[in-house]
C-alpha cells in the first residue's frame, strides 16, 4: 500500500437551475502548480479550487480530508465551509 499526495484543481460551470457541473478533474506534480492553475482559472469559471489530498492511488483510496490550497467562486461541500 503506497501512499502519496497528489494535487488537483477542480473546476466547476454553471449546470441547471443554481447547480454546479464539475468539469475534468486536472493533476499538479506539485502545490505551486496546483495553486497557479486555480489562480488562472478563477476568473474563468464559477467555481474553482486546488487542493492536495493523500491517497492510496493503487487502491484508488483517497483522503476524505482534502487540504485546500486555493478556492475562489462558489463552490459545492466540502469545499464551501
């Protein structure tokens, strides 16, 4: 069991009515990269975050306790709080 920390940024567009359509997750090698990418993506879309995460990639065990390293716009739980 190999345990790593990945970093991802999130996107969201507007869905129907009020909800959020999340779009293709996106992979960092690092939290500077992740951050960055979310940074120029903010402006762009309704919703957006990085955030790291442990995770068991061979077992596609994640975290259930992201760490968020950027968010900007609206977004859905657990990113909101």
């Amino acid at each position: 069991m190999a345990k790593e920390t990945v970093y991802i940024v999130q996107s969201y567009i507007a869905g129907r009515g009020k909800a959020l359509k999340a779009e293709q997750q996106m992979g960092c090698k690092t939290a500077e990269e992740a951050r960055r990418k979310a940074e120029r993506l903010g402006p762009l879309r309704v919703g957006v975050v990085a955030f790291s995460a442990t995770a068991d990639t061979e077992m596609g065990d994640y975290d259930e306790n992201p760490v968020i390293l950027f968010k900007a716009g609206r977004l859905p739980h657990p990113f909101s709080e």
